[in-house]
C-alpha cells in the first residue's frame, strides 16, 4: 500500500537552486506527448516517407527561418524580463541553430529520405548523445538546449506542442522530467508557484532562468509517482526537501516558516526601495555612480525604477543581431534618442557594434572562427567595415544633441585601434556638419579595458580618452587564460587577484589624467568584490536594472 493510500506525507530530495519555498498542489507535465525527451532516446526516425527530399528541405528552411526569429524574439523577452545575462542563453540558441555542424547533419538526414521532422530528431538526438557520453557536467547540462533548439523547429514544423502550460485555472507547483530554457522563461508567473524536475542540474540554462526569475525549484529530484498529481505539496528549494500529502503539523509549519521569511523579505524591501534617493557614497566619502546596463530601449524604465543614475553600458549590437538587415542611420538615431530623452540629462554610454564570429547576424558575413574570442570582434570587425560604422558614429552624435551621451569602444588593444577610431569620429562629425545636423561637440570618447594590452598601456590610452570602461569578463578571461563556460577551468575565474590589479592601474591612469573609471562586466555585480572595487578607485558600477538597489547598499556600507 502506497503513502498515499495510508494517509501519510511521502518526503523527496533533490538540489535546490535558489532559496524559496512555494506550498500547493503539484500538477504533472506528461512529456510522452513531445516528441523530443531528455531521458529517452529521440524518436525513431525510420518512417518510410513519401515527399521529395527537396520539398522537406523547403519546410525545413522555412521552419528554420522562423524559429530563429522567434528565438531572438525570446532573448528579447528575457533581456527585458529577468538580464542581458540571462538573455544571451537564447542568443546561443539562435547561433546553435545556424552551426553548420548542425545544418549539414539535417540536410544529409533529409536527402537521405526523411521528413523534416525526423532529420531534425536524428541529428539532434546524435548531438545529444554526444555531448551526454562525455561526461562532463557542464557539457551534459547544455544537453538541454540542444532539445530546446530541436523542439522549437518541431513547433514550426507542426509536430510539438509550444509550450508545458497545463489546463487548470488556479496555481499549482509544476512538475516534469525536465524543462528547458525556453519552456522555463515562458512560465507564467501568475499559476506556477514553484516548479520540481527529475533531471536537470543546477548549472543547467533552465536553473539558472528560474534563479533570476525567484522561481522556486528542485532539480534532480527523486521520482514522484504521477498518482499524487493534483495532492498537495511543500516545496523547500533551499534543502531541496519535498513533501507531498503534508499532515496538518507539517504544513502549519511550513507555513510558519513562510510568513517568517515573508516578513523578512518585505522589511528588506522596503529598507532597499529606501535607498532609490540616497547618494552612493562609502564611509570615507568616496562618491560612486551607480549605473544600468540596458540592451535595448524597453529596458530604460526597468533601469530608473530601480534608481539608475545613467546608462554605463548601452549594448548597441542588438540592433543589428535582432535584423535581417543592416539598420539605417535614422533608425539607430531614433533609438538612441528615445533612450537618451528617457534619462533626461543623465549620462548614457553607448558601446558601439560588439560582434564577432560568436555574435553576429548572417547580414553581416563574419567568417565562422576557431577561436572567436581571440578572432574578428568588436573593433577590429568596425574599422575593417568603415560605411557600417561611421553610420552608427553618426547616429549616436545625433542623438547626442537630445542629452548627455558618451561613445565607448569596445576590444581596443592597440593605440592604433583607437586613433583610427578617433579619425572616423571626426570624419562623422565633419558629415553632420555639412548636413547642418547638431551635435554635442564635447561628447565623451571612452574605451573598454577588457584585454590585458589595454590594461597595461592604460597609462597611454589614458592620455587620449576621457573614462574608462572595465569589462571583467573577458578581462578575467583573457588575462587568466581560463573560459568561463568551461566547467574545469571556469574556477580559476574566482581568482581575481590579477585582475584588480589591472583596474587598479587603470584607475590610477585615468585619474592622473582627470578622466573617470567604471565596470560594467559581472564582477560590477558580485558583492564579494563591492568594497575591493571602491577601494581601488573605481567611479561607477554599472549593473543589470535588478541589482542596482543591491549595490547601492553595499557602496554605502563599504569603508
């Protein structure tokens, strides 16, 4: 006789990924129904079919065509939603769906006579299974996206249903063999109170949504029988403790400890929201700015609502990556304008085009890259493409006359970089002035320090800017010799020592030169190195909109 027969609760365990706990009846999500399941082996594809191998290849292209739009579409989503990090999960996707490796594997399953559907299973079942049988712990989470990719091509092509919503009008807690990153982001917060999964990791793209989301969740859980479907559950994320059919005690409990944290949670949010109007300055006077990364124009409302006092770091790419093609001069004008009429005389930093063979729209034409991180990125694909960018440089010094804008460069390793830069600015100003357009004659020139070249000369480059900008994460990467997407190497990024002391020397550079500094990588946003940061001589932290409040804090407690 079950537990479930006897009356008693039953308790199960898996790993929790944040600290939440949700409380309600669970309702099960049957994956049999989708052709694509993490724990099986895909569908078998040795249906005899009857269309032309070239008419399968048109649907295939033609699905392919759409969920990549609906894929960028969904970075969109989760850029404005939960983080420009969190965004790039699907900006991943939409390239996964472009490898080549991939293409060449459905384009050989088709011609070699089947569907669409099943040359699309096939080869993302053998790129599932590779990466499944080599063991590695951040390879096997990334499993999940490969059947996230492959399930929305399945959607287009009609045999997948969109998305795990179960039909019940109250809220439950969800539970399912897995979840992947666009299922999760779709979640509708206002019926899922929490979610359980048998599979998945805590390093999977799926964790690491709910995380951002406060979603409370379990994965890796034991297996509950589909019989407690619709009995009532404790969910406990933080021991990643499960109890299904609670006695009256346990939930009185539970919900004890619930209204606790609830009561914790809404004084610290109210000290925070305190904050909004308070000036970041430490205990010794030190005066930060504390600035939004945004990616896009929706996002600037997120930003003041939690107290930006500027834009450190405008990801302007985005409006390349999200068209089919190249942006004109007055579209770029009219976003930068809204965006910088927005913050009403706040300063906004827009970086310009960042990308590279790991980021790029096909329109573009970048040659696929052993290693794109050390290849033809940032500026170097901008000065070798110059119509490209003195269209933008133009577009950012029109909208330079609605407000407060800087210019910043992004991957400046040489002095030459830079002055060739500086050459085409000027160029760009002399068009406008031609045009009779305006312009902000003393706007701000800056570059990112995020190789160690630039780090090193920063003494040099100081001289000819007016602030510098720190992006730790290729910072980290590249000076550590480490990819932070490499579980057996990604530790070594903790190892920050390194550095801090290039910011350090940087900031002593620029301040010698009346100039400003900032960091606007991850490590902006890890209130392990908060204090470490101010104390070195940075002026402004630039973070995603939901940490802001969270840095205001640590600045004003730091020495």
């Amino acid at each position: 006789m079950s537990s479930l027969d006897k009356g008693k609760s039953t308790v199960y365990f898996g790993v929790g990924i944040n600290s939440k706990k949700a409380h309600g009846k669970i309702r099960f999500y049957n994956e049999n129904t989708h052709p694509v399941s993490q724990n099986e082996a895909f569908s078998s594809p040795t249906v005899k079919e009857t269309r032309s191998a070239e008419s399968e290849k048109a649907r295939f292209f033609k699905a392919l065509e759409k969920t990549v739009e609906k894929t960028k579409k969904t970075a969109n989503l989760a850029r404005t939603e939960i983080g420009e990090d969190e965004a790039q999960i699907f900006e991943i996707h939409a390239m996964l769906l472009e490898d080549e490796d991939f293409l060449e594997s459905v384009v050989s399953a088709l011609e070699s006579g089947l569907s669409a559907e099943r040359a699309v299973e096939k080869s993302a079942e053998d790129f599932y299974l590779q990466l499944r049988a080599l063991g590695d712990e951040y390879l096997s989470a990334r499993a999940s996206d490969i059947k996230d990719i492959a399930g929305g091509l399945l959607l287009e092509l009609g045999s997948k249903a969109e998305n795990c919503e179960i039909e019940d009008d109250g809220q439950y807690i969800l539970v399912s063999e897995d979840l992947t990153p666009s299922q999760t982001v779709r979640l509708d917060k206002n019926k899922i109170l929490g979610f359980i999964t048998f599979s998945g990791t805590p390093t999977s793209h799926a964790s690491i949504l709910a995380k951002a989301m406060g979603i409370p969740a379990v994965v890796g859980a034991q297996k509950i029988p589909t019989e407690y479907d619709g009995k009532y559950c404790l969910l406990d994320a933080s021991s990643g403790k499960i109890t299904v059919a609670p006695s009256e005690s346990e939930k009185r409990e539970f919900l004890k400890m619930c209204n606790q944290e609830k009561r914790i949670d809404t004084e610290h949010d109210k000290y925070m929201r305190s904050l909004l109007n308070t000036p970041a300055v430490t205990r010794s006077g030190h005066k930060v700015m504390i600035y939004a990364n945004i990616g896009a124009k929706n996002e600037v409302d997120g930003a003041l609502l939690n107290g930006a006092e500027g834009i450190g770091l405008y990801r302007s790419e985005l409006s390349y990556l999200s068209r089919r093609a190249q942006p004109t001069e007055d579209e770029l004008y009219s976003e930068y304008r809204e965006v910088v009429e927005k913050m009403q005389g706040r300063r906004v930093i827009i970086r310009t085009l960042d990308v590279g063979a790991d980021k790029q729209a096909p329109y573009l034409g970048i040659e696929k890259e052993e290693n794109p991180s050390l290849g033809f990125r940032g500026v170097r694909f901008c000065l070798e493409n110059k119509n490209m960018f003195l269209i933008q440089l133009r577009a950012i010094l029109r909208a330079s006359a609605h407000g407060r804008v800087g210019i910043m460069i992004p991957m400046i390793s040489t002095l030459d970089e830079l002055r060739r830069t500086r050459l085409l600015i000027k160029e760009a100003m002399d068009e406008l002035l031609l045009r009779g357009q305006g312009y902000d004659k003393s706007i701000e020139l800056g570059i990112m320090i995020e190789t160690p070249a630039s780090a090193i000369m920063a003494d040099a480059f100081a001289k000819e800017v007016d602030f510098f900008s720190v992006g730790t994460n290729d910072l980290l990467q590249y000076t550590l010799a480490a990819d932070r997407q490499n579980s057996k190497v990604s530790h070594l990024t903790e190892e920050a020592e390194a550095v801090l002391r290039l910011i350090k020397n940087a900031a002593e550079a620029i301040h010698e030169n009346d100039g400003w500094i900032g960091v606007c990588g991850e490590m902006a946003a890890d209130l392990r190195y908060t204090q470490e940061l101010v104390s070195i001589g940075v002026d402004e932290l630039s973070v995603s909109p939901p940490y802001l409040l969270g840095i205001r804090q640590k600045v004003c407690d730091s020495k």
